[in-house]
C-alpha cells in the first residue's frame, strides 16, 4: 500500500526485530488474540520504561511508533496490520501522561486503516482508538474532527462488531467533548455538513446526535455556523425515519430559540444570511414536515426583524420580497391545511412588516410573482377551487399593499397595463371575498393620482377615476348576468372604498354614452339607483339629494350646490336626473326622494304613453313596496298635509291608475285612503285658525299648531309653478331617452 500523505514521523533505517525485539516483533503478528495483546502488554512495560530515560527515552519511542507505522500499519498484510494497532494501543497506555507529544502521530496511523477493506483490521482500528482517547482524555480535543470523520466511516459499517466498536469510540468521544469548555467548531461544522448529505439513517442518527449534544453544551457557537448547515438540517425532516425527523426537529428548535436569545445585533446578521436558505426550502414539495418548519422559522425571523435599524437585515428583506411572495403564495395553495394557516399567519405577518422596510421595494418582480399566481386553475374540485380563492385574495392584498407602499411605480402606465386585464379577469371569480378584494384594488388605483400629477391622464383626457369606471361599465356590458347577480354587491363595495358622489356623476356621465344599447343603460340605472335608495353606502348621497332646492331655483345657476360639489357646480339630482331617463321608473323614484313632486307628477302623465310591459309593471310594483319601505318614510309623513303637497298626492294617484287592481295597486289605495285623515287634520288647523284669529285680532300666541313641519317643503296652493324653461328642457329630453326604449 502507498503511503498516507498525512502520516509523518522519521523513518529509520533499522529493521523492526531490532527496534521493538525479535519476541514483540514475533507475538504481534500471531494468529492467536491472547498471544497479541500479551506482546502489547509487553511494549507497553518497554514504553514505561523507556520514558524512565528523559533523552534517550524520546527517541526510542520515537523508533517503536515509527517502525509500528511503517513496517505494521502500512503493511499489506492483515496479521501486521492487526499487530500495529495493537502496539499503537500498548504505547498509548504505556506513554500516559506523556501522550501528548506524540499523540498526533497515534490517531493519525489509527486512522489511516478505518477505511481498511478487512473487517477485523477496521474492528481493531476502533478499538486501537478507543484506547487512545481513554488515555489521552482531553488532549483528543486537538484532534476531534479526525476522530469524528473516522467514526463516520464505519458507523453503518456492515460488520457488527465494527459498528459496535465504532459505537463504543464515538461515546468515549462525546464524554470527552461533552465536558470540554473551548471546541474547534468551524472546522467541525464543514465536517457535519459533509456528513448532513449522507442518505444512510445510521450516519444521520449520528450527525444529528452530535448535533443535540453541541447545542446542549455550545449552542451559542452552533448557532453562530447556522447558516452553513441549516440547509441540510431542514432537508432531514424529509427523511422517511420518523426518528430522524423527530431528532432534526428537536434540533431546529434549540437553534431557533438559540437564534433569539442572540442580542439583536446578531441575530439580524444571522437571519440576513439564513432567511434565503429557508425561503427556499418552502418551495421543497417533497416533504410537508419541510415546508411548515420552514414557514414557522420565516413567521419568527420577520417577528424578530426590527423596525428601526439594521438596514442590512432590512435590505434583505427588501431583496427577497418577489422569492418570499413566491413561496408565500404556494405554501397558501398547499394541501395540506396545517401548511396552508401557517402560512396565511406568515403572511399576515409580512404584510405588516414590508411597509416598515426601508429603500425601494422590487415592484416590477414582486408582480411577476402575483399575476402569475392570479391565473385561474382549470381543476373544478372543491380543494382546488378554495385554495384559489385563497391565493387570490392575498395576491390582491399584497397588490393593495404595493398601491399604497410604492404608489408611484404601480401606478405608471406600463404597470397599470399590465394588472387591468388580470384584474378586471378576477372580478369574474365565483367568490365574493376575491371580488370584495379585487373591488379594494380598483378603488385604491382610482383614487391613486391627482389629475395635476403627471402622466395621470390617458390619451383621451381621462384620469384613472374615469378610465376605471369605463372599464367597470365595459365589464359590465359583455357580462349582464354579472350585472344581475353581482352588480348591487360591486357597486356597494366601490361606494365604501370611494367617494360615492365622485363615482354616481362619473356613472352618470358615462351612460349617455351607452344610448347604442338602451336595454343595457335601462339595467344599469336600475342597478345604481336601487343602491342610490336603500343602500348604507349611499347614506350621504341620499342626504344631499333631500336637500336639493326646488326645481324653480335652478333657473338661474347652481344656488343650491353642496359645498363637495364638481367645479362646474350642477347639483347631485340634476348630475342624475338626465342618465336616469334612461330607466322612466327610476327617474320617477330619484325625483320622489329629491322632493321634486311636480316633475314627479309630469313624469308620471307620460307613462301612459309607454307599452304597458311586465318589466314595467314589474319596476311600478317594485317602487310602490320601496314606497312603504322605512326609508320613504319621510315621503309618507308628507301624506298628511296634501294641501301643501298636491303634486305628490296626484302623482301617487297616477301611479294607482297605471297599475293593474293587484297587490301593489292595493298598498297604494290603501296609503292614499290615509290622506283623507290628513284633509280632516289641515281643515280643522284651518278653523282653528280662523277662530284665533277672530279673537285674538291676528295675534296667535299660544295656539297649538298642528300642520307638519318638515324642511325643503314648498308651499301648495301658493307654490311657483315649475319654472318652464327647465321643465320643459327636462321633459323634452326624458320623451326623447325614453323614445330609444320603445319598439
């Protein structure tokens, strides 16, 4: 056999009989057991011995281990090889307190033969060692790695008795190291990240109790080399041994809560270097066990990151943001359910966090990750279609997120290009939270610029408010069931996120342009106003629109314009009135509420003009039941003094005339007949009155009044007739909508 280029030592010129003695020389290689260990026995008396001389004992010592090197351990023979170890042994024992200097030379030459192809040459390799470190105790520290790197080899050695000889050399070896207070860890790491690829449970067994006793004496100096083997430490809960998962577990543990007792200092600097490996790891579909531990690991780290400080952990984060959502996102898709929560609470989580980190956020690779995931599946199972709906609704979170953290970069024309197909394409999903979602969106990108800002218009003038609507309205259009169905519900959403007056004029402005599909601007006002009147939503709107001046007032200009009113200053009802035309009967119900009852009362004549169809006198229907609903109570109460509101009572009687003698026509007839009480109640305040004044001469202090007061009223018999430049403006344009309708 060649020689170790580890082994060292001089090489003598004498021959091994005249070194170590013609009977040694001769018992060593004896087949007999008893025979060699009586001849180590023996060099072990001649060591002592020897050491009895100060000089000249050294060099004989010196000649015993270099001729058991050359002449027995590198030996092609089984018997010499047997022999040196035997007397590599017996000089360990006899040298005692003095094996330190020589004890390089003892556990090198041991060494060399582990990996002998003999088994019994390998059993007493162990045993040689083990007798070595019992002698030399602490001194082995030196040479631990060594040590542990033989043990290794022959740790699932198919030999028995070489495994348990292996067994019994590495407990000796962790008693010694066990106890000690300084180690060699660096080195010892790049050895156990070596042996952390071995795929033979017994090696892992080992790596992984060697592990466990470091981090119970030096887990401080474990945790410091963390990041050069976390990686294969996490690959191991993948194993099928459930022990070995059980071992590795235990292990991430200790390291984990060793990585939070660090001081804040160092812990950022290790969660810098090992957030990547574990962000990785999530993508490991091998192993379920994996991927939990490794989004448990991640949801602490973004725990532990500060807010403030450390700038290098935060541009970490910064950089891993578009690989972290990747991952997020797939652990949120997962099957299995436990992986699935945790990785919502991660996320959760980050989404607090990134709007804490500082520098610029990679926007454009961060999308990358998000559209991808809003693609929808073309599996239909149950599972499947909950976990896209879950991923989704975190991809429109993150994509919120992103509109409100780096508002410029998302909301650049090549960005906003990119995300309206895919999010107008969600809008369609089955669920209501991923549309509620997709809905928050669109509003933060509608109210995302300022028309002063620039590259806020598109080409045709319009700002992202506008241009949204259009797409909405477009949307709309090409999916009417999802206008039947889903549209009460969108637009609602939109009016909680939005200025709700800002969206109706918009709206509003909007329908006009749809005069090429009457049918479909009849559907779309019914759908707005339906909001406009019963939704909590639309509180504020209704607010306004009870305020509106009577319609004579608008003669002159916009007096009665709100102060939140659009710079041309049109009041909220006229925005309306014209689209609604559109749809007769919701224009008939806008000017109810608005307190317009004469042109309430004009519109109403015309119906008579239209084809009596069922969707008509469905809508008719419709607005009688909103009539008694608790939100026209206010319209009601005003029953009670027809004579101040004549125009509202002939235009409930014209209502009573269209419709058929059916349950709507019935509620009506039978509200109408409470006006008779309100006759009875105006002529008795009038006599009343009268009297008072007879006796009083004019003066009225103290008389009860018993007419209702109610704001924006205007009086009856002395009320101004419509003023008729408008009305019949207003009229002439509601015959001419109205006119697109019929057939």
């Amino acid at each position: 056999q060649a020689q170790s280029p580890v082994l060292s030592g001089s090489l003598m010129a004498t021959t091994f009989p005249e070194v170590l003695g013609a009977d040694i020389s001769k018992l060593l290689i004896h087949k007999d057991v008893q025979t060699r260990k009586e001849a180590g026995r023996e060099l072990e008396q001649r060591v002592r011995k020897a050491l009895l001389e100060p000089v000249r004992g050294s060099t004989e010592v010196q000649e015993i281990l270099d001729t058991l090197k050359k002449d027995y351990i590198e030996s092609t023979s089984g018997h010499y090889k047997k022999g040196g170890l035997i007397g590599f042994a017996a000089v360990a024992i006899g040298l005692e307190g003095e094996i330190h200097k020589y004890l390089g030379q003892l556990i090198i030459s041991v060494h060399y033969l582990f990996k002998d192809e003999d088994p019994r040459v390998r059993y007493y390799a162990c045993e040689s060692l083990y007798n070595i470190c019992k002698v030399a105790g602490k001194a082995v520290l030196e040479h631990w790695c060594l040590i542990f790197d033989g043990v290794c080899h022959l740790y699932a050695d198919v030999d028995n008795e070489v495994k348990n000889a292996v067994q019994h050399l590495d407990r000796e070896l962790k008693d010694i190291v066990s106890g000690a207070e300084s180690l060699r860890i660096q080195e010892f790491v790049r050895l156990l990240v070596g042996r952390m690829q071995a795929k033979n449970p017994c090696i892992r067994q080992l790596v992984l109790a060697w592990n466990t006793l470091l981090l119970k004496d030096h887990v401080v100096y474990m945790v410091q080399y963390l990041p050069q083997y976390l990686e294969s430490l996490l690959s191991m809960l993948g194993d099928q041994s459930r022990d070995i998962k059980h071992n590795a577990d235990a292990c991430l543990n200790e390291l984990l809560k060793g990585v939070k007792a660090k001081p804040q200092a160092e812990r950022s600097k290790i969660i810098s270097e090992t957030a990547g490996i574990v962000v990785e790891r999530c993508f490991c579909m091998d192993s379920a066990c994996i991927r939990l531990t490794a989004l448990c690991w991640l949801d602490e780290f973004i725990h532990l990151t500060p807010h403030e400080g450390s700038s290098e952990l935060q541009q970490k984060w910064v950089e891993m943001l578009p690989k972290l959502l990747g991952a997020t996102l797939r652990c949120i898709g997962d099957q299995e359910e436990e992986i699935r929560r945790m990785a919502v609470e991660m996320n959760n989580s980050l989404l607090d966090m990134v709007p804490t980190l500082e520098g610029d956020l990679p926007v454009d690779q961060a999308l990358d990750q998000l559209l991808e995931s809003l693609q929808p599946l073309q599996q239909k199972e149950f599972l499947q279609q909950r976990q896209s709906m879950d991923v989704r609704t975190v991809c429109l979170q993150w994509i919120c997120m992103l509109l409100e953290r780096s508002r410029e970069k998302m909301l650049t024309r090549a960005t906003l290009d990119r995300l309206f197909d895919p999010i107008f394409k969600t809008l369609e999903h089955e669920n209501d939270e991923v549309v509620a979602a997709t809905l928050c969106v669109l509003a933060q990108i509608m109210e995302g610029r300022n028309r002063e800002e620039e590259d806020a218009l598109d080409p045709e003038g319009r700002d992202l408010f506008a241009v949204v609507t259009q797409k909405l309205l477009k949307l709309f259009k090409t999916r009417r069931a999802m206008l039947e169905t889903r549209g009460r519900l969108m637009i609602r959403h939109l009016c909680g996120h939005l200025n709700a007056r800002r969206l109706y004029v918009t709206v509003a402005r909007a329908i006009p342009q749809e005069s090429d599909d009457a049918e479909f601007a009849k559907q779309l006002v019914q759908t707005f106003n339906w909001i406009l009147l019963t939704a909590a939503e639309t509180k504020s709107l209704r607010e306004e629109l009870i305020e509106t001046a009577p319609l004579a007032d608008f003669g002159g200009g916009a007096k009665s314009a709100p102060q939140n009113a659009p710079p041309d200053g049109k009041s909220l009802f006229l925005e309306l009135l014209e689209p609604w035309f559109f749809n007769p009967v919701s224009a008939l119900s806008l000017c109810l509420w608005s307190q317009q009852y004469e042109l309430a009362t004009e519109l109403t004549a015309r119906f008579a003009a239209f084809e009596p169809t069922l969707d008509l006198l469905k809508q008719l229907d419709q607005l009688v039941h909103l009539l008694e609903s608790p939100v026209f109570s206010r319209l009601r109460l005003r029953l009670l003094e027809p004579q101040r509101h004549p125009a509202l009572l002939k235009c409930l009687l014209g209502l009573a005339m269209l419709l058929p003698q059916a349950g709507a026509f019935n509620i009506l007839r039978e509200r109408i007949h409470v006006v008779q009480s309100g006759l009875l109640l105006e002529s008795q305040q009038v006599k009343m009155e009268q009297m008072n004044n007879e006796s009083k001469s004019g003066h009225n202090d103290g008389v009860l009044s018993w007419g209702w007061k109610t704001s924006g009223s205007s009086s009856g018999a002395g009320a101004k007739p419509v003023e008729a430049d408008i009305a019949s403006r207003l009229l002439d344009r509601f015959d001419a909508v109205t006119a697109l309708s019929q057939p």
